[in-house]
C-alpha cells in the first residue's frame, strides 16, 4: 500500500507533462490581486490561466530582447 506521499508523488508525475510531453511544474505564491489579474486576463482571452502566464511571459520577453545585454 503506498503512502500518502508516495500517492502525490505519482499524482504529479501523472500530471506534469502536457499534450507534446514537455513541461515544469511551477510552484510559487503571488498576491491575491496578480491571481485575479490573472484569471481575468485568462477570461477575457478565452484562454487557461496557464496559456495567459505562458503569453504575457513571451511577449515581456520579446519586448526586452531588444534590450543591451538581455542575453548576457
């Protein structure tokens, strides 16, 4: 019989990979305020809160690539 712990081990590896089999697991707090940004930017766009975090990220890093020393 496995142990609590063992059980949520194997619940997270069951759930870490996407549909290409690639991914991270990200575990981290933010405010009450950037959770709810967040989930109404995610509603707004018609798009999960994870799809939402993975655009606003790509585009804040498109806009600082052109920055001196971005890639240093």
């Amino acid at each position: 019989m496995a142990s609590n712990a063992e059980r949520q081990r194997a619940y997270r590896q069951r759930h870490l990979q996407d549909v290409d089999s690639i991914g991270a697991r990200l575990n981290l707090v933010v405010s009450v305020q950037a959770k709810a940004q967040l989930g109404r930017l995610a509603r707004h766009h018609g798009v999960s809160q994870r799809a939402m975090l993975e655009r606003l990220l790509a585009e804040a890093e498109q806009a600082a690539a052109g920055a001196v020393g971005y890639f240093d």
